[in-house]
C-alpha cells in the first residue's frame, strides 16, 4: 500500500554499530510496506551485527558501507545520497555517532551525509544506560537538538549487556510514524483536534454490560492521519485496544455518560475540530444493579433511557462563528439512497458541518469501509471500499476544505 498523500518518499537509513542494528530490518519492512523508497548506509561497525545483503534484500537498493563504496552512478556516495533523500534517519545511533554528529565529523559515510543533507533528521539512540545519561552523551543530544535535529528517545528496559534502564531502541512502529510524520505535508499544523473512537460499555451489573460491534479502526485511523499532517491530536476512546503513535494524547473512556464528559473537558476554545467517530451506545439500562443478576430461571426484562447525543449537545454548545467544525458518523443498515436523506437530515438536527455516512455490513469488524461524505452545504464524495487509513486521508482532505 503506497503512501500517495506525500509529496515525498524517499528515505536515507544509517545503521550505525549496535546490537540493536537488527531492528532496522523490520523498520525498513515497515517503509517499504508503505511504498517507501528506502536506501540504507552502514557503518563498518555495524556490519559486524548485520550483514548488508538482508537491507539489500529489502529495499532492492545497493548498501553504503564505506567512503569508498562506489554506487551505480560515478558520483560521489555521500553527496548523492545526502542530494536523494527526502529525510534522513540514524537508527540505530550509537554513543560514537551522536558525538560525530554533534562536532561535524566526517570519518565514515553516515557523518559525511549528514554534513551534505539539508532535509530533515532524526536519530534513535540505542545504547548502554550509563552511557545515554553520560553528560558528555547529553550534552551532544542538546547541540543536535539545537540545530533541528529530531531525537527518538530510548525506552526503558532490558538491555543487550543485561543491566536494565534507559537506553533501549525506541519501537520500530513510534520510528516509522515519525518518520513518515516528517515527509507528510502539515496542511494541519496549529490545529488542535479531538477524535472519538470505539464503542461504549453501558453496565447492566458488575459483570455484564451493554455494547455494540464498534472496533475503534476508523477513529484510530483518523487520529494517526490528523498527527502525520501536523495536528495536535487527542484521542477518546472507548474499551479497544489502541496503538497509535506516541504524540497523540489518548484518554480512555467506558460508559456513554464517560464519553460525554471527557469530550465537554476537551471542549476548549482552542480546538479547531472535533470528530465524533465513535459508536456511542444510544441507550443505557435505567438502573445498574450493585451486584450479580443471579440466574433463575425466570425472564428478566431490562428497562432503557436514552443516553445524551454527544454530538448534538456539541453543535448547540459552540460559538456563533461555527468553531469548532463539527463531524460526525452514520451508521445504518439500509439502502444507499436511505442512507443519504438520513446524512442529510442528521447535519440539520445535529447543526453538524459535515457527516460520514456508512453501511454496517460494509463497516464493522473490517479493516476497509465504504462512505460518503457530505457536508452542510450540500457538497458530497463517495469513496469506494478501500483501507480505513486512505478513508481517513480522503475525510481530513474533505473536512480541510471547510
């Protein structure tokens, strides 16, 4: 699956010598997956963890490991390459690359490509704990990032010498949502956007709840497209697993009524666009028993009230500019045609800027959906079934417009 909303896609790897070299492997398969071009620079160190034929493996493009390595081209490695990319990430970097960078040294091929390029760099540090929190280490970390360079900052826990700490390479999936954060254009940047996503649990006694099928994919896909173009993003959400990247805030939720108040918290003047993508349950039970229902035998009837339509609360609670924009999800389960008239009325009830509109069958439990999107004006676009992550990009292309 190609990643066509960048403009830029093309991404230099140096690999310096740490044993967590290894993981770039599976960074680099996460890229590539992405459609990606990813061109990989080793130094002599890190040849001694791994081999570079299995980066060539990967990418399809020959592995830089010298100064003196010649390319397909007589030009000169490092000034082509540093001239190629479109970012430039060190992962790992060790201890003795962070230094060479932070004093412009040139001594192998990753130090003289980091002289040459002008495009954007990050490096993730991977090292022996006592030696990331070394002040002369710090000290070198400041001086990068004084000069623009992103840190990836290591995480805690084991590590290859067998102390446990600070030191360990950040995870591959935080490596490639920065990295692919870094090529996306940032028509989002300065804005501030809240998203729901998921289901609700709506409690009917201490072990058992009401709920419905809700994965939280579309939410989750929105979240990481919003944080890839720029936005500041927080994520509500509802009992689902979530693994987004590490700049998005996430606040978890249960019950509807939860759901409501978090949302109202985040309700501040300074969000630009709130997304209400989560399946909010419609009704609760009137009274949650304290304990147990025990099983008689007999039948039970549950008596429902309806919970507070958060989005509809919403349009009638903001400014008289219309700020935020408002956007919200229809889920139904009848014809193309019914669904839209009830797109259409719900932008009126709700005083909503703009409505997704989607069929269950076509939607739930999936990694893809079919949608249409239509705003409060009257403009529309079908998108057909595709992945989640390109419905999102095609929903934040749309919201943008307003």
């Amino acid at each position: 699956m190609a990643y066509s909303h960048v403009g830029r896609n093309k991404v230099l790897l140096g690999v310096s010598g740490s044993i967590a070299a290894y993981k770039a492997l599976e960074l680099v398969r996460l890229l590539v997956k992405r459609g990606l071009e990813v061109k990989v620079i080793m130094t002599q160190s890190a040849e001694e963890f791994i081999r570079p034929l299995s980066f060539e493996t990967l990418t399809k493009n020959p592995v830089v490991t010298s100064l003196w390595d010649p390319l397909a081209s007589d030009s000169i490695n490092h000034v082509e390459l540093g001239s190629w990319a479109d970012v430039f990430a060190i992962v790992p970097a060790t201890a003795e690359t962070i230094s060479g960078l932070a004093y412009g040294q040139a001594n192998n091929e990753i130090l003289a490509t980091a002289l040459i390029t002008r495009v954007p760099m990050m490096i993730a540090p991977a090292m022996n704990t006592n030696m990331y929190t070394h002040p002369a280490t710090q000290a070198n970390l400041q001086i990068l990032k004084s000069r623009g360079v992103e840190v990836i900052e290591p995480i805690e826990g084991d590590l290859a010498c067998g102390w446990n700490g600070t030191g360990c390479l950040a995870d591959v999936y935080e490596i490639q949502y920065r990295i692919l954060r870094a090529l996306t254009v940032h028509d989002y940047a300065d804005k501030k956007i809240v998203i729901t996503a998921g289901p609700t649990r709506e409690m009917i006694d201490p072990v058992r709840f009401m709920t419905n099928r809700s994965s939280g994919k579309m939410g989750i896909a929105l979240a990481k497209e919003a944080y890839l173009r720029g936005a500041d993003v927080e994520l509500i959400h509802g009992p689902i697993h979530v693994r987004v990247p590490a700049g998005i805030k996430l606040t978890p939720v249960l019950s509807a009524d939860d759901m409501k108040e978090a949302v109202l918290n985040s309700f501040t003047p300074e969000v630009d666009i709130v997304v209400m993508a989560a399946a909010v349950a419609d009704y609760k039970p009137k009274h949650a028993e304290d304990s147990k229902i025990k099983k008689t035998g007999d039948w039970k009837s549950l008596e429902l009230v309806p919970n507070d339509d958060i989005l509809q609360v919403l349009g009638e609670k903001r400014g008289k500019d219309g700020s935020p924009k408002l956007v919200g999800f229809a889920v139904e389960t009848c014809d193309e045609e019914q669904l839209i008239e009830f797109v259409h009325q719900k932008i009126a009830r709700k005083k909503v800027d703009l409505i997704v509109g989607n069929l269950a069958h076509e939607s739930l439990d999936r990694e893809t959906n079919h949608v249409w999107i239509v705003d409060k004006i009257g403009r529309s676009e079908e998108v057909s079934t595709t992945y989640k992550s390109r419905i999102a990009r095609k929903i934040l292309d749309f919201v943008h417009k307003l």
